[in-house]
C-alpha cells in the first residue's frame, strides 16, 4: 500500500542540490493523480448543490521533468519536491466571467485556503495591461471532512486550484502557445495588437453575461404574462416551454401521449430533446404566435390524438413486439411530445402527402410511416382510447 500522503513522500526524496524525483515520483504522481479525480469529484458536488453549472472542471499531476525544473531554477525558495504547492493542479472554467466569484466562494467555504500561496492574478493586471489572469488558490482539505474515512488518507496534501472563465482560458491557451509569457517578450509593433483583442475578449466576457441575464429576465417576463397578452408573444424556446407548462390543452395532450401512447409512462419534468428544432418548423407553417399555436391545437385536438396513437402503438411496432415498445420507452415521456406530431400532421394535412426534401432511405422510411399513419387516422372505424 502506498504512503496515505503525496506530501509526505515528496518530501522523502528531498536532498541537497539535485533532487532524485525519479526514485519514487511514480509514487508521489500515483498518490497525488488519486487525490486529483476524489478532488474534482467533491468539487463537482458542491457547485452542483450551490446550482452552479460550469463548462469544466479537470486536474493534471505535474510531470517530474517539470517539476525538476522549477525547483533546480529557483534553488532559494524551493529546497525540495515538497515545497512545490502545485504537484497537483485542478482547473475549473466557467462559461461567464462572473461566474468565477461564485464559485470562488463556495470553494472557499469547503476547503482550507492557503492565503500566503494564493492569489487573484486578475487585480495585478496594469489597466493597459493586456491578457487574462486567473484566480489562484493553494488549497488543502478541511479538517472536518479529514476526518471521514474516505479523505483520511489525503491529509496535509495540497494542490493549486485555477478559475478561469471560458475566454479567459481560450486566451491563456493561445497565449502560450505563441510563446509569450510576459508584457516585455511581445515585440513592441505587435503589442499594441494584443492589447485590442484582449479589449475585445473582455468586452465579449461582459456581454455574454448581459445575455445570459437578459435571457433570464425574459423568461420571468413570460412566465408572469397572462391572457391576451400572452398568446400574442412569438413562438419561441421560452414562450413555447411556457405554453406546454401553463395551457391546459398542451397537459392534457402530453398525458394522453404519456399514459396511451406510451403505455402508462407518465409525463417527465423534462422537455423533449428536440422541442427547439420545432420552432422553425411552426413558423413555416404560419404560426408564430403562441395564440396561433393554441388555436391549431385546439382545432386538430382530436386528428391529433388519433394520428399519434395510430404511429405510436399501430405502425412504429407490430403487436408482436409490443413489449419492446415499454423497453424503448421506460421513463416518462417528455413534456411537449405532441409538437413534433403536430407539425408532422399539418404538414401532411396541408401538403397532401407531398414529401419534403428526403436524403436517405432513413428519413423516407419515416415519412412513409408518418404517411401511413396519417391516411389510418382518417379512417372513421378507427377506434382510439380516449
């Protein structure tokens, strides 16, 4: 069994001058590429329970070459292995800017901070300063979660921790992969250059927060809309939702899809996956507004019902393999079923039967079955559950 902690064997293989990091940095990158994926791992935990959603969260274990280089180029302050804070580093990038504060202070409630060792590199930048900087932390896990079983083992080890947005990153990256580390090594007629695109990826960071919070604005807006009013908002993602949600004809439609065409399924929290490719497929046909959506839903309510139920349970699979339609479809069927039909159906009705631009046998089997589906519905013998 390995020794419980990374910090401890780094600092075994200390010695005077040159350190032999190959007599066991096996061992040290075993301990610490461990504590690295239990690390990441609580990370994405507490940011899932604080509802923070970030685009990655990853850790790399510094390879010993570079770990023998930074040590032997400054002797003074690193007498050995142990004294590096960043064997292990962990980096989370956000989507927003913003973000990175949040998540910061969460971070900051669930481990140790080593406020010597860490730093906010954002705030060192000159304000004609070009380039992205990080939030940097050295951080060690809490006491009280040392004493659980699983963390025992990891005490007194640390790692550096760097949070970064998502533009902030793609800048770092490229960055480096110029080969420019600082202010004074950019050749002095390409300076002026960084410093604008710097300018532009910073403005670019502030305005997709502006829209992310303008879009959430918006769907408070919808979601307080009522009446008149409401059916005159365009069809789009967060009108739509909301009318699947609130229109008693589109719960109604989404419990018949669940319960008779699905078998007894019941409706899921969660929208169909494609609801958006729907949208422009509405407006083809000439409905844009959520009153016009309404209005056709209500109209076709029952040629509805009967073309779904006669694709569905009739011609998607024969009797024979019905079971295999439960096994397809286990979990509730997702909120808005019905839109895809829908506009499959007023395409038919209006069209008659013509066929949109087909590429493969894939997609002309479908609409000889959506096809097929729509002629049976029509058939006034066909008897449907209600």
């Amino acid at each position: 069994m390995t020794d419980p902690s990374a910090a401890t064997q780094a600092s075994n293989v200390a010695a005077s001058g040159q350190i032999p990091i190959q007599a066991n940095y096996g061992q040290i990158s075993h301990e610490l590429e461990s504590f690295g994926i239990v690390a990441c791992g609580l990370i994405k935990q507490v940011l899932a329970a604080s509802n923070i959603e970030v685009h990655t969260i990853e850790h790399r274990v510094k390879k010993e070459e570079s770990a023998q280089r930074k040590t032997t180029a400054k002797p003074d302050r690193y007498r050995s292995v142990a004294d590096l804070k960043d064997l292990l580093g962990i980096r989370i990038i956000t989507y927003f800017a913003d973000d990175v504060d949040r998540v910061a202070e969460v971070i900051c409630q669930e481990f140790e901070v080593d406020e010597a060792e860490s730093t906010d590199k954002r705030t060192l930048l000159d304000p004609d300063r070009f380039g992205y900087s990080s939030l940097h932390y050295v951080l060690t896990l809490k006491p009280a979660r040392l004493q659980l079983v699983e963390y025992k083992r990891y005490s007194g080890v640390c790692f550096e921790l760097q949070i970064r947005s998502i533009l902030q990153h793609a800048w770092a990256e490229i960055e480096h992969d110029l080969g420019y580390k600082t202010k004074s090594s950019i050749p002095r007629d390409v300076r002026r250059r960084f410093s604008r695109l710097a300018g532009l990826l910073e403005i670019a960071d502030d305005e997709f927060a502006a829209l992310r919070d303008l879009l959430n604005s918006y769907e408070i807006d919808v979601s307080a809309t009522r009446g008149d009013e409401f059916t005159r908002l365009e069809v789009n993602g967060t009108t739509l939702r909301a009318f699947i949600d609130s229109d008693i004809n589109s719960r109604r439609m989404d419990e018949y899809f669940a319960n008779k065409c699905f078998i007894n399924r019941g409706v899921s929290e969660k929208f169909i996956d494609d609801l958006d490719e729907s949208i422009d497929d509405l407006r083809d046909l000439g409905i844009t507004t959520i009153g016009e959506l309404a209005e056709q839903l209500r109209k076709n309510d029952e040629g509805l019902r009967r073309y779904a139920y006669t694709f569905i349970r009739d011609l998607h699979l024969p009797e024979t393999e019905r079971d295999d339609l439960e096994r397809e479809y286990p979990a509730p069927a997702p909120k808005g079923s019905w839109v895809r039909y829908l506009v499959s159906y007023l395409y038919i009705e209006r069209h008659g039967g013509q066929a949109p631009s087909i590429v493969d046998e894939y997609e002309a089997y479908w609409w000889d079955l959506n096809l097929r589906a729509f002629k049976y519905s029509q058939n006034p013998e066909l008897v449907i559950p209600n």
